[in-house]
C-alpha cells in the first residue's frame, strides 16, 4: 500500500528499524515527521503484539535506469512508444514497492519523462537525473565536451555521468582502460561543477579511480577493480563508491532473468568475483558506501533490496548495509538535511514492516514484510 504525503499520521509504539528494546510514538504532519518520542518503558509493549510494527527510512536507490524496458537497447528501439511509456510506470510502481523512495537515475531517463510519468500515472519515486551518459564517442576534445554537455545542462538534469571505462561490453583485457584522456576527463568535472551539477563516474578500476579522486567527483560506481591504496585516496578525498554488487551477480547466472551470452556472463562473473575485495577495502579505509542496484529492465525492478543481501556477503554488517541504503545514500545526493533517517524535520519518506527488517534473513523475507510504503513529496517537488 502506498500513502501519498499524508497530511496528519501518528504511529504509538512503533520500534525504528535498527534500534533495539525501544519504542516511539511518531507523528507525521504534512509530509513530514513533525514528533518522534521515546516511550517511557513500561510503555514500550504494546497492547496486542500481532500489531507490532517497524519503521525505516525509504530505500535510496544511487544507481538505477528507470528509463530502460530492456538489457538490449536494439530490443527496446523494437517497442512503440506507448509501449515504453506502460512499462517504465511499470518500473516506477514497482520501484515504489519495494520500498526504494528516491532514485538517482543513472542515464536514460529525462526530467521531463519524470514529470510526465508522476502527473500522468500518480507514481510520486523522487528522481534524481542525469538524462545522458558520456561515454567512448564522446571522446572528441573539449570543444565537442562542451557542446554535448550543454545539451544535458539544458534537459535540467543535476548529474553528469562520466563513461570513464568499458563494461560487461568490453574484454577483460580492455575493461580498466580509459574511453576519454585525463584532460579531457577534468574538464567534464570542472564544467560539471562550474554549471553547479555533481559527477558519477562509471569506472571499472584503474586510472580514472585515480582521476575521479583528484578531480574530486561525488561519487565513483561499481568499481570492482579498487586497489587498497586507491580505496584510502576516495576516503581522503570524500568522494564516495556506490558498487553496485548484486547486478554482476545476476548477470554471471546463464540461466537467470536476464539470459546473457557465454562470453558476458564470464565477463560478469570476473566482476562478482572481485568485487567482495573492493568492498573489503573501501570499509577499511572509511569510504562512505551507496547503495545502488543497477537495475535496468521489468525482470528486475522491484528487486531492489538484492542489493542489501550482496552488500553483506560481501563484508558489510547489517546496519552499514542500511545506512548505505539511507543516512548514506541520502548524503551522496545532497540531501542529507531532510532524507534517509527517522527524524523530527525530516521528509516523511518511510517503510512500514510488519516484522523486524533487521532480523530478515534475506530480500525476499524483507519485501514480503512490507506493510505500507509511505512519501512525504508533494507533487511539485518531483515535477520541478
């Protein structure tokens, strides 16, 4: 169930994901958490436990393509636009579900698509754009950089995506190799930041890790490839790494959702494979960690939470896992302020479970908990 920016809820005795042994009494005026009060002890119990519930924060999703109705762009050039359209409501609704409340849209999607599918089919996802990517063909000196960038400027979108590497397309050989030289990879950031838009930076590993670091990018994605030393550079450096875990898994599987060739799922597996390492480095040295999925197509959307299960198995505790997914991942956006924790002030962006989401013993237990997915935005605020 989904409520829409409630003007006056109230929950009595309910726990906050991640605390235990208490209780609160929480109020929510206009979209917003207007009380959160501890309970006294002897208040704590409530009166009929099969009611018991718990909050969280809603989900941030740092890496998803909302925009994408297949792995294949040639399969998707195959369906009409009215088509298109159904299936990326689709993707909105059930993004919704799972319980992912704002979404940084990693390249496909515009703002004015947004607008459209949150006027039109009443899915309120918060989105944060960065309508295009930069990739290999756009390696043609800065005057070209310039020009293409304008153009994303223009769409309104508030990110820029750096292609700084090939991916699952690319040879082993060749993955870690840079599409654009160091020159012109600064001067994409430093306009980026000079028109007041932050930078994600595709990469695989390698030199352009180091580029990111020095330039001084918000965040670097999927990153298997991180060394030790580059992983203390990124903490030094404040710019944060979002991995992207659990769709390399899915992509190594043959036989899964997506179906790959031979030749990409081997690619795929090399990248699972290494990841656990890079996740290891980034905890040790402190590098603050996003939760993002990846996700691109209706097989996956709505799977969401994958991504906690990968994220710890790969290293995380259960609590760094969810604060990658909340305090964290809102702090990467710039949005630290009013998203990603319970609290008084905060936009009301919520999960309401029916058991303890920390004690799930995988996503699916914890997708089939969710008693209610709430959000605290108002219309405009996702249409801007």
């Amino acid at each position: 169930m989904l409520h829409k920016r409630p003007a006056l809820q109230t929950f009595s005795g309910i726990s906050i994901a991640g605390i235990q042994d208490k209780r609160f009494d929480i109020v929510i005026q206009d979209g917003r958490f207007s009380s959160v009060v501890e309970l006294e002890p002897q208040l704590e119990e409530p009166a009929h436990p099969d009611q018991r519930l718990w909050i969280s924060p809603g989900i941030i999703d740092l890496h998803t393509h909302l925009a994408w109705t297949d792995f294949d762009h040639d399969d998707q050039l195959k369906r009409s636009s009215r088509e298109i359209e159904a299936m990326q409501a689709d993707a909105f609704a059930a993004t919704l579900r799972t319980g992912v409340t704002t979404a940084r849209d990693a390249g496909g999607i515009l703002p004015s698509t947004i607008r459209h599918l949150v006027q039109h089919y009443l899915q309120p996802l918060r989105v944060q754009t960065s309508s295009d990517m930069l990739g290999a063909a756009d390696a043609r000196g800065i005057q070209h950089l310039g020009a293409r960038m304008a153009q994303i400027f223009d769409t309104g979108a508030g990110w820029i995506k750096i292609m700084a590497t090939g991916g699952l397309g690319a040879p082993a050989e060749k993955v870690v190799e840079p599409n654009f030289s160091e020159e012109e990879f600064a001067f994409i950031v430093r306009n980026a930041h000079a028109h007041h838009k932050k930078v994600l930076v595709h990469t695989w590993g390698g030199v352009t890790i180091d580029w990111s670091t020095q330039a001084g990018v918000e965040s670097i994605e999927h990153g298997m490839f991180l060394s030790e030393a580059q992983a203390g550079r990124l903490a030094e450096a404040g710019v944060a790494f979002v991995p992207t875990t659990s769709i390399y898994r899915i992509a190594a599987d043959p036989k899964g959702v997506l179906g790959l060739n031979p030749v990409i799922c081997d690619r795929a597996a090399r990248a699972a494979e290494a990841h656990a390492k890079a996740i290891g480095y980034a905890k040790k040295a402190g590098v603050c960690i996003g939760f993002g999925t990846d996700y691109a197509t209706p097989a996956l959307h709505g799977y969401n939470l994958q991504e906690l299960d990968t994220l710890m198995e790969y290293g995380l505790t259960r609590a760094e896992a969810w604060k990658s997914a909340t305090e964290s991942a809102a702090g990467i956006l710039g949005s630290g302020n009013e998203l990603g924790r319970i609290a008084e002030g905060y936009i009301a962006d919520a999960v309401i479970y029916n058991a303890d989401p920390y004690q799930a013993r995988n996503a699916e237990q914890l997708r089939s908990s969710i008693v209610s997915v709430m959000t605290g935005a108002q219309e405009s605020d996702l249409i801007k």
